[in-house]
C-alpha cells in the first residue's frame, strides 16, 4: 500500500512540476506604464519623464524633457539626480554618451538648460546597465554606446531631479509604476 501511494504521490508531483515548467517558458510579457508618461507644468519649466521600450517587450530607457520657461538658465545637477525604485533612490543615470569610468566625472555633473529652450536625453539607470567588455568597444563603430540598458523592473519607477535655476535650488520627483503583463 505504501509502495502504491509513493507511485501515484510520485507521478502526480512530475506531471505538476512538467506542467508548470512547459506553461511558464511558452508565456511571453510585456511592460506597461501606468500612467504612460508625466508632466509638470510650472511658471518657469516643464518637466516630461517617459518609459521607452525601443522594439523590446520591456522598458529600457526614460525620456527625459526639461522646457526652461524663463529668463534663466537651468542647470541639471546628474550627480544629485537619482533614478528612485519603489520609494528608494537606486543610483544614478546614464546615457549614451557617458563614457565608462566617467559616471561620476566632475565636468559631467552639470547640464545647462538655457533661458526658452527645451532639452531632452534619454537616460537610464547605471545599476541597469550592462558595459560592453574592452574586447568588443575595441572595434565597436565610432557612435555605438559603451553599454546596454537593461530591462526596468516592474514597480514605482521615477526620477529624484535636482537644478538650479538663479539662486534657488530645485527637487522635482515624477513616478510612475511600470507593470509586467503576459501576453497570451
């Protein structure tokens, strides 16, 4: 009797573990944000931050748009500016023309946003990325980026932006919460 309840006990575990494991490598997924971007509109600047997928099923990158309303320039402090992952700040961002090794370089620091122009980039967040190792940057072409962005992982996603603008420093926070879906 034993011997029959360990066969069947046996046989319904593989069927359950065979089941599960051919479901779950068939399931394809995409990224979704909800909402699908932000804006901030206020007297002197307008702030737009956007999840981009670039033909992936996840989101890799944010657009990021800051229009300078004013009669003075603004200037982007990146190395106070943090990508923030579930209410946390989770290092700093990137783009395609931060150099490895220059991440944290002090004549990257800032960005100027002169008085009635708009600048956008699209950045992502270093603990994301992954950098091309030597043996491939060697013979890379001439504007292909040192690194990969990798996938956003689902959660509340949003940017810790910190500027000057004259006299007065500014902190604008924009989240937004990317979610996974399957596909079916």
């Amino acid at each position: 009797m034993k011997n029959l309840e360990m066969t069947v006990l046996s046989a319904s575990l593989g069927l359950a573990l065979l089941a599960g494991s051919g479901c779950q490598s068939n399931l394809k997924r995409t990224s979704v944000s909800d909402p699908p971007s932000l804006s901030v509109t206020k007297p002197d600047y307008i702030l737009g931050f956007e999840p981009l997928k670039r033909g992936r099923p996840s989101f890799e990158v944010f657009r990021f748009t800051l229009t300078n309303k004013s009669n003075e320039a603004i200037r982007i402090d990146w190395h106070r500016t943090v990508y923030m992952l579930n209410g946390r700040p989770y290092g700093m961002f990137v783009s395609k023309d931060t150099e490895p090794g220059r991440v944290k370089d002090p004549d990257k620091r800032y960005e100027t946003v002169t008085a009635g122009s708009t600048y956008t980039k699209d950045i992502a967040p270093v603990k994301l990325i992954a950098y091309a190792p030597a043996k491939y940057t060697k013979n890379a072409p001439q504007n292909a980026p040192p690194f990969s962005a990798g996938p956003i992982p689902p959660g509340r996603s949003g940017i810790r932006l910190w500027f000057t603008q004259g006299d007065r420093n500014v902190l604008e926070q924009l989240t937004l919460k990317i979610v996974e879906m399957k596909l079916e």
